[in-house]
C-alpha cells in the first residue's frame, strides 16, 4: 500500500487514504477516530492560528489540549513556551521549552530558545528592579518635599503666631496703660 494511507478501518479492516475520512469499502465514517489519533496536531493547529492571532489565552488553552491528547509532541510545548513567554510568565516558558528539549535533544533551535527565554527573564527582573528603585525614590522625594513643606509651614505658623502674641501683649499693654491713667 502507498504512503498515503492514513488508517486502517476497523470495520472492514481496508485501508483509508489519507485524503478522505470515510471508508471507501463500507462507507463508515471514520472522523471520530482521525480526531482520536490526531487530536494533539488539531489542537495545535488551531492554538497556532489564535497565536498568530494575538489570543494568547486561548492559544495557551488549545496547545494545552495538544500536548494533554499527546505529551510528548514537541512542538505544543514549544509554542506553549512562546506563549508563555508573551505574556511574561516565564517560568512557565521555561518548564515549556526545556520540555521541549528533552524531547528533541538533537533540535538545535530549540537550546536557543531557553537561552531566549532565561535572557529574557533576567532583562525583565533587571527592569522590575529599577522600576522599584525608581518608585522608592521618587516616594522618598515626595516625604523630603512634605517634610519640608511641614517645616516652612510650621515656622510660619510660629512666626505669625510669636507676631500675634506681640501684637496683643502692645494692644493690651497699651490698653492697660489707659485704665491706670484714669
């Protein structure tokens, strides 16, 4: 038989070209099975379709169902790797692509993409870091301008209010002096 065909029908045990999903003998269809025994490349394909489209969640959803149906199909993991990877949850990219590697030792892309992902992870943990120096800083300068703020508020407050008190110890200075002189 040709390389082409795809199963064995169960019911009548004739082989099935690949182009069709039906029994050419007894007329069965046999769709239930190919989605059985090819499920994992369906979820894939349609995983790669929502990544390609940018619906990262739901992409993540159908390569899971691929590598679910067969676990050891490198290339579900790999695009759960990238995935993963997009949406900057990186130890899960990297669980990803280093099973990937075990799967395919001999695949050399696949050691670049782990260089990727970790090189990426340390970029983004330098980034956080920074971002937090940076909010700390800037949260210290807002204290240094309220404290200051404080001050220049309270030794106002204190000279209006020594100016205040000097000025009603004269008033009633000035007043008292007039009771004594009557």
């Amino acid at each position: 038989m040709p390389n082409d065909t795809i199963i064995t029908c169960p019911y009548c045990r004739t082989a099935v070209p690949a182009d069709t999903a039906v029994c050419p003998d007894c007329q069965e269809d046999l769709s239930a099975i190919l989605r059985l025994r090819y499920g994992h490349a369906i979820y894939y394909n349609q995983a790669l379709a929502l990544a390609r489209e940018g619906k990262l969640d739901e992409a993540i959803a159908k390569a899971l169902l691929a590598v679910e149906c067969k676990q050891d199909f490198a290339p579900g993991h790999v695009l759960l790797a990238k995935a993963y990877a997009q949406r900057g949850e990186w130890s899960k990219a990297e669980a990803s692509a280093t099973r990937a590697i075990e799967l395919e030792p001999e695949n050399e892309s696949l050691g670049g993409l782990v260089e990727e992902i970790r090189q990426a992870m340390h970029s983004r943990a330098v980034a956080r870091h920074r971002e937090e120096e940076q909010a700390a800083l800037s949260r210290r300068r807002s204290a240094e301008q309220a404290m200051t703020a404080y001050e220049r508020d309270l030794k106002r407050a204190f000279g209006l209010g020594v100016g205040v008190t000097a000025f009603f110890a004269l008033v009633l200075s000035l007043l008292g002096g007039k009771k004594k002189r009557r």
